[in-house]
C-alpha cells in the first residue's frame, strides 16, 4: 500500500483535475483543512479491498492470540439457533 500525500482543501479545490489524473495513475492523496486530515483522495475501488484486506489481517492477528476452541459441535449450535 503506497503513501498519501497531504495536500490542503484549498489547492484541491484549485487544482482538483491534476489531483484526478494522479489519482487515476495509483497515487492517493489525504486532503487537509487547517492541517487537520478531513478526506482521502484515492482510486476508485480501493477502499473496499483495503477494508477487507483490513479485516483479514486482524482475524489473523486475533486467531495467533487465542487457543481454538476444542470439544464444540459447531454443526450442532447452528443446528439449535434455527427455528
């Protein structure tokens, strides 16, 4: 995953179609207000797989710190939560 630049709300608003040809070539930008992060400025599509990328890297982590779960009949639990 590439860094963003910062750029300010202001010369967004001023130069907002050299920000769209950049963003369409892969780059990501974080837009400011006041220096304070406020939007990200980033290719279409992407923020969907960096939340699912996201997501799988914390199961991951949460799966290394915990011991599976022995003796459960899963098959069974699902079994009783129908009606």
């Amino acid at each position: 995953m590439t860094d963003s630049s910062e750029i300010g709300a202001y010369e967004t608003k001023t130069r907002l179609p050299a920000f769209l040809r950049a963003v369409q070539a892969g780059e990501r930008f974080t837009i400011t207000q006041r220096g304070k992060p406020v939007a990200e400025l980033v290719p279409y599509g992407t923020t969907r797989r960096r939340v699912q990328v996201d997501a799988a890297e914390r199961m991951k982590a949460f799966m290394r710190k915990h011991e599976p779960v022995a003796g459960v009949d899963v098959k069974a639990m699902i079994e009783e939560g129908r009606d």
